[in-house]
C-alpha cells in the first residue's frame, strides 16, 4: 500500500511538473496586462507605454501588453492591490518604482515589502530634478534655499507622493541645507505634481527629469539642480545639487522596470527575464524613450535583484536620519 501511495504521489508530481512546463511553453497565449501605480501622463505610465510597444513582435513576447492605472497615495494603492490581489499567473505584471516600494515598505503601513514581488528586468534611472514656474524669481538653488532659510515651512513644495523618490529627495536637501521646506505630496503622481508648478499653485516642485525636460521643452519650467551624481545628457546646462553646494547624493534616482507577484511559476518568469530586455532594447523604444527625455538604463533580472538589496540596506539606514 505504502509502495503503490508513493508511486502515485510521484505520478502526481510528474504530470504536475508536465502541465507547468507546458503551461510556461505556451505563454503568452493572451495580452499581459502592466499595473502602473500612477496616474496618466506621468513619466511612469508614459514610459511603461513605450518601453512595452513591440511585446506583440514575435521574436519579442508574441502578445500585446497593455497598461491599467491604478494611482493613488504615492504608489501604495496600486501596489497594495498587486501584492494581495493579483493572479501571480504571469498575465498580470507591475511596473516598479525605486525607491519608492522599498522605502514605503521601510516606514511600515503597507502590504507589500521587495520579498512580494520577483523582479523581471529594468528599463530605465531616472533622477529627480528641481523645478520652479518660468517666471519664478528663482533662477538657481542657491536662489531657493536663500528664501527657505529666510522663511522656514514656507516653501511650498509639490511631489508625487510620501517617500517617492521626490520626498526622498526633499528631506535630503533639507538637511543639506538646515533649511525646512513644505513639501506637499500631490494625488495623481508626477503629472499632477509638474501642473502645480505650472500653474504657480506651489514655489517649486521635485520631480523626475524625464517630466521636467518635456516641460522645459514646452517653455513651462525651469530646472535649477538634479539629485545624481553626475550631470545627465538630457540637461547638460543644470548641476547637480551637489555642485550646487549640497550634500545630496543619487538615493533618490528613480529606477523603473517590470515585476510579477511571488509565486509566478519559475518558468514563466524565466522567459519573461530573457525576453524583455529585448524589448527594452528594441530601436524603436529607444528613439522614442531619446525623443520624450527619458533616461533608459537597462538591467538583467540579476542585476535588478542585486539593485534592490542594495537599496534596501541604503535606504533603511538613510530614512533612520530622516
């Protein structure tokens, strides 16, 4: 009895392995839906537009994929949903923000942390910059943290949203300075943020550089600083906050790619890793990312993976002193 239970334990496990390979052999067999978190218009959802075109070539995935917003609270509810109610099934994937996940899973209040998800690939860094109205009184930083010094809390402040790259960003520059900002996180992501600035709702935004290059293109801001390390190619003209005289590194650089929910059958995820990097790199995405001022910098899966450890143990140590 014990000998035929086994066997047929063993039976059950190979047809189970069988089905999964076969399952994994198959897909894609419809459209993969992308949750993005964030409103659109925003550099996230534009971006995940481009970067995801050419899924249905069939030397890339062979099926279209198409994108949900689902904005709200800096991110949280659309991750919150992913994490909790999505099919880990492969047809249903997230765009990512960091350090915006990891950081809200740091402070707490949130149902997901970089264990739920399994990172496929990264597309793009996209560094926050900071932006005032075209006819802004401020022409520099040094400009800006003069008045924030000289009028503590009243330097009001738009964002994406509480410990996105943009927050992250702000309380950095505000202990660079000793100066106190009034950061204002706005509800519908970075598109809603750069409005703001726009219409002279807010003294100065932080935002991401690919949002800000088009607005500047557009003659509706100006860029005063970039929080990198290094000048971009987009802005050659603008200096980082370091140049600017703050100690302000690249903490808050906005690295955007795809995932899928824990538990997604290996196989799958296997083919997604190997495949979509080949999409990112498609010429296409690149003119189109080149010509919307988006900064691409793809990742493999291992890359993204070692990524994502180091920015959990930077960014924990960094939001102690925050």
């Amino acid at each position: 009895m014990k000998t035929y239970l086994k066997k047929a334990l063993l039976s059950a496990g190979a047809l189970a392995l069988t089905a999964t390979m076969a399952v994994a052999a198959d897909y894609p067999e419809r459209p993969i839906g992308v949750a993005v978190s964030y409103g659109a218009g925003g550099a996230t959802d534009f971006q995940a537009r481009i970067v995801t075109m050419v899924a249905g070539n069939e030397d890339i995935l062979g099926q279209p994929i198409y994108i949900v917003n689902k904005p709200g609270a800096g991110g949280r509810k659309g991750w919150n949903w992913f994490a909790t109610e999505a099919e880990a099934d492969g047809y249903t994937m997230s765009a990512y923000n960091i350090p915006h996940f990891i950081a809200q899973s740091i402070k707490g209040g949130v149902k997901y942390s970089a264990d739920s998800f399994e990172p496929i690939a990264n597309w793009g860094a996209d560094p926050a910059v900071i932006v005032v109205g075209k006819d802004s009184k401020f022409n520099t930083m040094a400009d800006l943290i003069e008045y924030a010094k000289a009028n503590p809390g009243k330097t009001t402040t738009s964002g994406a949203g509480l410990f996105v790259g943009h927050h992250i960003a702000a309380l950095q520059i505000e202990k660079a300075c000793s100066c106190k900002l009034a950061y204002i996180p706005t509800k519908g992501g970075g598109a809603a943020a750069m409005k703001a600035v726009i219409a002279g709702e807010v003294l100065a935004g932080v935002n991401n550089l690919s949002d800000a290059f088009r607005a500047r293109e557009a003659g509706n801001v100006k860029i005063l600083g970039v929080a990198d390390l290094e000048r971009n190619d987009f802005l050659k003209d603008v200096p980082t906050l370091k140049e600017a005289g703050l100690d302000v590194d690249n903490s808050s650089v906005n690295f955007r790619g795809l995932m899928v929910k824990k538990g997604t059958p290996p196989e799958i995820i296997e083919k997604l890793a190997k495949q979509v990097p080949l999409m990112f790199g498609h010429d296409r995405v690149a003119k189109r990312m080149k010509a919307g001022g988006s900064p691409m910098h793809i990742m493999s899966r291992d890359e993204v993976k070692a990524m994502w450890a180091k920015r959990q143990e930077t960014l924990a140590e960094l939001l102690k002193g925050l």
